[in-house]
C-alpha cells in the first residue's frame, strides 16, 4: 500500500491497521525518515517537499511491486508526505512485514534506497538565515541503490 | 506534435513555467533534442537546460532517457535528480 499526503502520520496507528490483528506475521520492520535540522554545519529552519503528482504515486506503486517480486512479504506500507515540514517532522515511513526478520530488514532498505532515488520528489532547504536552496542528490543514494541491482532474484 | 510539457523544483524555477502544451516541429524526436529544443525558447529555459545533463525526464509519468523517443508521448517532464525519503 501506498500513500502520499501532506498530513502527518502516526506510526503505531498505521503498523496496526497494516497488520489487521493477523497472527502469521513475525517480523515487522519500520523506517521512518524525519527532517533534520541541520545540513552542511548550517542551521536548517524549515523544508518544502516539491513532487509530481501522478508519477510520485506511479513510482512508488512501482518500488513496492518490485519489493514484494524479491522477499516473501505478508504486508507492506509506504508513506511520503510533501509539503512543508520543519525539523523533526516525519517524512516518509516504510513498513515491512514478513514471516522472519531477514526479509522484513532487507525489504525496507531495499524500498528506502529506492524510492530516494526514483519517485519524483525534490526538497527545498531554508536556512535560519533565511536562504532557500534546492538539497542537491547524493551519489551516496545511487551507490545505495546500485547493491541491488546485481543481485534480482 | 503537440504535448504537455511540464517542469519541476529548480527547473520549474529557471523557465518561470510549472506546465505548458507545446507543439513540437517534426526534426525533435528524442528527449535529449526536445531540450536542446527548449534551450532556445528564452533566456529562462536557457538558463535551465543548460544544465542539461543533469536534468531527468519523464514519458507519461515513467522515467526517460535522453535517447529516449518522444513520439506518442501525451505528458513530458522535466526536473533535477529526485531528492525524496
């Protein structure tokens, strides 16, 4: 399952409507990425997230396919929010359960490296001194990404 | 050719434009010439592709390549590297 939504979320409420009282799972990981606030030893006062609309959606319906194509998933769940969100906001939870904890840890890691570096989104940092600048991709991402490419069941 | 161009974060910036129908003359048939293309529609879409090698693209909301071919194409995008997560 997907979503994209400018509202927050509350993690323990959407692990427990994912998991629906079902007692086959064993192993439930979640990832949640929040704003920080600092980047570059500077002082970060607030983020706007920017995407696609139609294509973030598209994409991130893609990411959790292929997720759910490599490990044995009994569930999973992607949120992103967009819009402006200051530090220790949350940005985007992943979710992953599966019978053992192997496939649970990989899956989420796997849904991370790639939505950061496929579904269309692109933040805007504003400093406390009020300059406004565009985060630039790592290529950190990409190496991220590129261990799993290798190895596609 | 006509097509729905549309243009995001820093890009979005540079052309002033969030989205526009353009009709393309027949010589531009890949996504690379559709921004050499655009290059030379003003000093804002200059200023934006000429970062050009940077700059991704997407056919009807999936992921392109500069060699991509545009015919057919009902929606084109383009925009820096994705920053989400």
């Amino acid at each position: 399952m997907i979503r994209v939504q400018a509202e927050d979320f509350d993690i323990g409420k959407e692990v427990e409507a994912l998991l629906g009282g079902r007692t086959d799972i064993g192993a439930v990981v979640t990832f949640t990425g929040r704003v920080r606030d600092h980047a570059g030893g500077e002082r970060i006062a607030e983020m706007v997230l920017e995407h696609y609309p139609g294509m973030t959606e598209a994409e991130l319906a893609r990411v959790e396919e292929e997720a759910r194509a490599r490990w044995p998933l009994q569930a999973s769940l992607v949120i992103h929010r967009f819009g402006r969100l200051r530090p220790g906001e949350n940005i985007v939870l992943v979710v992953t359960a599966a019978e053992h904890r192997g496939d649970a840890f990989a899956a989420a890691e796997f849904l991370m490296d790639y939505l950061k570096t496929s579904a269309p989104f692109w933040k805007k940092e504003t400093t406390g001194e009020g300059a406004a600048r565009w985060v630039e991709a790592r290529e950190s991402d990409d190496a991220a990404r590129a261990r799993w490419e290798g190895e596609r069941k | 050719m006509t097509v729905k161009l549309l243009y995001f974060a820093w890009v979005r910036e540079a052309t002033g434009v969030g989205e526009e129908e353009v009709t393309l003359p027949p010589e531009v048939t890949t996504v690379g010439e559709l921004m050499a293309w655009l290059k030379s529609r003003g000093a804002g879409y200059e200023s934006a592709f000429a970062r050009a090698p940077v700059i991704r693209a997407a056919i009807d909301r999936a992921h392109a390549r500069p060699e991509t071919p545009i015919a057919g194409a009902r929606e084109i995008a383009f925009f820096p590297p994705v920053t989400g997560g």
